[in-house]
C-alpha cells in the first residue's frame, strides 16, 4: 500500500508543475503559439489527473489480501 501512495504523491507532484509551467508559458511566454502550448501541457496534467483517480479508486484492502495470499 506504501508504494501506491507514494505513486499518487509522485503524480500530484507532477501535476502541479505541469501546471505551473502551463500557467508560466500562458503567462509568461509572448510569443506565436504559447497559448497552445500551454493548452497541450495542460493536457497532459489532465490525463495524468484521469490515472490518479482510478488509483484513489483501487480497493487496497482487496489488493493487499489478494497481494499477500499470492
């Protein structure tokens, strides 16, 4: 179970900096096309979102007896 904690900590971490870097380059970044780069960079924030969520849906009480009567 400490392992897929871990990996949802991870996940939230990556989140969050590509959500920085998208906002930076919406921001930040003036130039032809930033805009849709920052819309795809938050794509990808999006799409690891839809992975974290099916983990927090993993029953781990069912995963650690199947895990340890392996």
């Amino acid at each position: 179970m400490y392992e897929l904690e871990n990996i949802k900590w991870q996940l939230n971490n990556v989140i969050n900096e590509l959500d920085d870097i998208a906002y930076w380059v919406n921001t930040e970044f003036k130039n032809i096309g930033a805009e849709n780069c920052a819309t795809c960079i938050w794509n990808v924030a999006d799409q690891y979102r839809y992975v974290k969520s099916r983990l927090e849906n993993i029953d781990t009480t069912r995963l650690a007896d199947g895990y340890y009567n392996a």
